[in-house]
C-alpha cells in the first residue's frame, strides 16, 4: 500500500502526484481526478495512463489490487 513515505511519493504532496501511471488493474476499483477536474475510474481488467497532476482513491470497501509500471509511462 502506498502512503507517504513510499520512494514514489517521496518529496510529493498527497494533494497532487506528480508523477505518471502507467497501470493494469486486478482487483478494487479506483478513481483519478486530474488537477484540470477531469476524472477516470478503473476496475478490474482495465488499463490505464493517469498523467502527472491527479489525486487518486479507492472506490468501495474491495482491496485495491494492482500493477503499476512506473517510469514506463514516460516511454508511451
């Protein structure tokens, strides 16, 4: 689970990463808000690329459960 203290976030604000995902989701949901108000969820199965500038959640009471490449965004 990240939180603050993750390597990721280090030197982040909870209020904005910003830094890009690039993301397989297994299991939960979750939702993106971009700073611009622009907002995507993700289930099960889906593929994701959430720019730099969002706050993200989980959405209902199901762990959240999934792959995070990373840096590899930047490659996209």
């Amino acid at each position: 689970m990240a939180d603050a203290n993750d390597p990721l976030l280090v030197g982040e604000t909870l209020e904005a990463v910003l830094i890009p995902h690039f993301l397989y989701m297994i299991t939960g949901h979750i939702a993106m808000q971009m700073t611009g108000g622009t907002q995507a969820d993700f289930g099960p199965g889906d593929i994701g690329l959430v720019p730099a500038g969002h706050v993200g959640w989980v959405v209902g009471e199901e762990s959240c459960v999934l792959i995070d490449f990373g840096a590899a965004s930047s490659n996209v």
